[in-house]
C-alpha cells in the first residue's frame, strides 16, 4: 500500500510539474523526458532545468496558455550559446542584409528605426517573423527565405537577451508617410525611385525600384560603391554627377546638378550629426 502511494505521489508531480530550487517549474511536467535530450548544455552555465533561461515562458503556472506565452522554439534556442556556429551564421545574416543601417542590434547601428534589442520580452516570435515577411512602410522589403527568417530572428534573440531593462528606451523618432508641402531635395532629385529614412525629416521618397539609401554614409551599409568601397560623401557626389563612370552598366542616369545643388541633397539627406553612426 505504502509503494502505490509514492508511486501516485511521484507520477502526480510529474503530471502537474517539479519544484526546482524551491520553486514550481511547471514545463517539467510535461517536458521531462525532453529536457534529458538536452546534452548540448551540459558544458553550460545555464541549469539543465532552468526551462524559462531559454525558452522564455512561463514556469509557475499549469496553465498551458500562460506557461507558453511569447514561447521560444526549441530551434531559436541557441540564441544563448553565443559562440556556437549557429548564431554566428545568424549574424553574418544580420552583416549582409545590413540591418544595422537602420537599427541598433546587439548595441551596434544607426537609430533610425526601432532598436532591435528591446524586442526580447516584447514581441512574440510570431510577431518577429511577421514584421520579416511584412515589412513596414520604408523597411526594404528582402524577400526572406524560411531560413533566412529564422536565422535573423536568432540574431535579435541573441542581441536583447543580455540588455539592461533600465537601458531600454522607447522609439522618439516618428515616421510620417505624407509628402511635405515643399519637398526636400531627396524627394525631388531621388524619391522617384529610392527611398531613405532619415533622423531628422522620418522616411522620404515613395518607389522601390532602386535601392534603400538608409544609412548610406556610415559604416553599416553595404560596402558596395566601387570594388566593396564604403560610400562616403566624395564617391556619392561623384556618382550622383556621373553613375556609370564608376559602373558603366549603372541604370541610373546621371543628375543635372551643379556642386551647390549636390551639396545641399547630401546634407540634408544624410547630415553628419543624424544620430549616427554609433
């Protein structure tokens, strides 16, 4: 009698979960044999049992809606082993599609657009993939593979996991989608076909046929003016005279402006002190 008593007591706790350091971790009721499939942690600091360390959730309640809440697959997880091969393929990702031309991620970029590592405990991972197939208004729209997808959302979970919540601020900059009454130099000479965030005037220009020209004159955008050159303000001017003297199958015609006209885009488009880079 006394061994079919501890035998219910034991296969009760292992229904409705385990006490761990004192404290309910309900994921282990329903988890156990999973978590001893974990042998890739056994060389970490992070506890065998200490579910909620990476897969975020919630471990003190039974309740399946609440304990899974903003849950973190088993497949983004590596997020917190950073020297793992894994998320340094994530990063390379977030290098060559140079997000940081527009937000900060993992404490590095142009503050443009949101900051990526305020998106740890904030956003869903649904929420994350979403805002990659839907990109907003002047994000460049990169036609994400699944795995391209799940490689970046990666790279962001690595990049928020460590901040300090007292560091995190809300976004302060403001992007507006109508044109002003007297358009920016931008908009007259680019807008046609590029388009550009900027910190001081939001998002200028409408059409997508050319690149996005965020970020341009600082060192997280693409290093593509001639021969993986970075851009800076000497090349752009040049090629903005004449775009098929640096790339003679350029699309791009060049533009009838003199050096004070140039001038004038280029400060205003991509002023010096834009709050970038940092």
């Amino acid at each position: 009698m006394v061994v079919r008593i501890a035998f219910l007591i034991l296969l009760f706790a292992g229904l409705t979960g385990t006490a761990v350091g004192g404290e309910l971790n309900s994921c282990l009721g329903c988890h156990g044999r999973a978590v001893l499939t974990h042998t890739f942690v056994d060389d970490s600091s992070i506890a065998l049992t200490d579910c909620v360390a990476c897969h975020r959730g919630n471990a003190a309640t039974r309740r399946k809606d609440l304990a899974h809440f903003r849950l973190i697959e088993g497949r983004y997880c590596w997020y917190r082993f950073a020297d793992s091969a894994v998320v340094k393929q994530a990063t390379m990702k977030v290098n060559l599609f140079a997000c940081r031309r527009c937000h900060r991620q993992a404490k590095q970029g142009n503050a443009l657009a949101v900051d990526l590592d305020h998106l740890y405990g904030r956003r869903s991972i649904s929420e994350l993939d979403d805002a990659l197939t839907q990109p907003a208004y002047y994000m460049p729209d990169f036609q994400f593979s699944r795995e391209d997808r799940d490689l970046v959302i990666l790279a962001l979970l690595a990049g928020g996991v460590d901040q300090d919540v007292a560091e995190q601020q809300d976004v302060s900059i403001v992007h507006f989608e109508e044109a002003d009454a007297e358009p920016r130099p931008f908009e007259k000479h680019c807008g046609s076909c590029h388009r550009v965030l900027t910190a001081h005037a939001g998002g200028l220009g409408q059409a997508t046929v050319a690149p996005n020209l965020s970020g341009l004159l600082t060192p997280f955008y693409p290093q593509n003016f001639k021969e993986q050159q970075a851009w800076d303000a000497d090349g752009l001017s040049r090629w903005i005279k004449n775009p098929r003297q640096i790339r003679p199958l350029s699309p791009m015609p060049p533009l009838n402006l003199d050096d004070q006209q140039i001038r004038e885009l280029i400060d205003n488009s991509w002023p010096v002190s834009q709050g970038e880079p940092h």
